[in-house]
C-alpha cells in the first residue's frame, strides 16, 4: 500500500527557499517516503513521534499517520537549524 506525503504550510515555504537541486533531491526523497515511510536511514524521535531524514545537509521531519496511510512533512531545513527546534 502506497501512503500519501502532504506538505503543511511551512514545509511548503522552506522547500521553496532552497536552491533548485537541492528541492530535487527533497522531492525525490518524499516520492520514495510514499512506498517505505520507515527507511533504515530514518531516525525515529519516539518521544516527538517524528522521524527525521537525511537528505544531504538538510533534514525532513515527519510524522506518520499509519491508519490514515499518510506522511506528514513539518519541517525542511538545513541541519543546523532544524535540530535546535526538534533537539
């Protein structure tokens, strides 16, 4: 089963805001979250409920909504600035 990978609002914006390879790399990530939204090279914040992946020098953090067979993107960001919100 395919899930389905949403983007909320802030998401949206800061995807936008890096260079155009970068977004290409991103976008390609999230397509591959649809068919395994656990992938070995995702680590898991089991307190935050989010899991956070490595794309380059940037970070996707996530949520997964396994009963609604969805991906939530929060955040998208260089990984010295993404961890200071999520630790």
């Amino acid at each position: 089963m395919a899930y389905i990978v949403t983007l909320n609002s802030a998401a949206r914006r800061q995807i936008k805001k890096l260079p155009s390879p970068v977004q290409d790399k991103i976008t390609h990530a999230l397509t591959d979250l649809r068919i395994d939204p656990r992938p070995h090279r995702a680590k898991n914040y089991k307190v935050l409920k989010k899991f956070a992946l490595r794309v380059g020098n940037y970070r996707v953090i996530y949520e997964i909504k396994d009963r609604n067979l969805m991906v939530l993107v929060m955040r998208v960001g260089d990984r010295k600035e993404i961890y200071r919100e999520y630790g």
